[in-house]
C-alpha cells in the first residue's frame, strides 16, 4: 500500500500508477447573464392571457 492511502482511493501503488489521470488544462470562464428588465405591458398582457384560459376553463366546467 502507499503512504497516503486515502489520497489514492486506497489502491496499491502499482493500481494507482495503471489508472488514467485526467488533468484539466484551464478552467472555463464564467460569464455573468444579464437578468431582462420586465415591462408592465409584458406582465399585463401575461395576466390578461392566464385570466382568459382560466376564463375557458370555467366556461367549459360550468356550462358543458
């Protein structure tokens, strides 16, 4: 076994030395997203589209 078994998944050095090790090159840059700001026409317009299907769907509960 190696000195350090729990930095090598306690493998024999010989497994260890067999298994690939991946080596990441650069680590990747993380750019931040810009939230979109939203309007009140944006947020009108998607209440008044949820109140007509809930609207549709009352209609046919109701009265079919």
């Amino acid at each position: 076994m190696s000195e350090e078994p729990h930095l090598k998944a306690y493998l024999c050095d010989e497994c260890w030395n067999s298994v690939p090790h991946y080596i990441v090159q650069a680590k990747p840059v993380k750019r931040k997203v810009k939230k979109k700001d939203i309007s009140w026409v944006e947020i009108t317009l998607y209440t008044l589209g949820n109140i007509l299907c809930l609207g549709v769907i009352a209609y046919y509960l109701w009265f079919k």
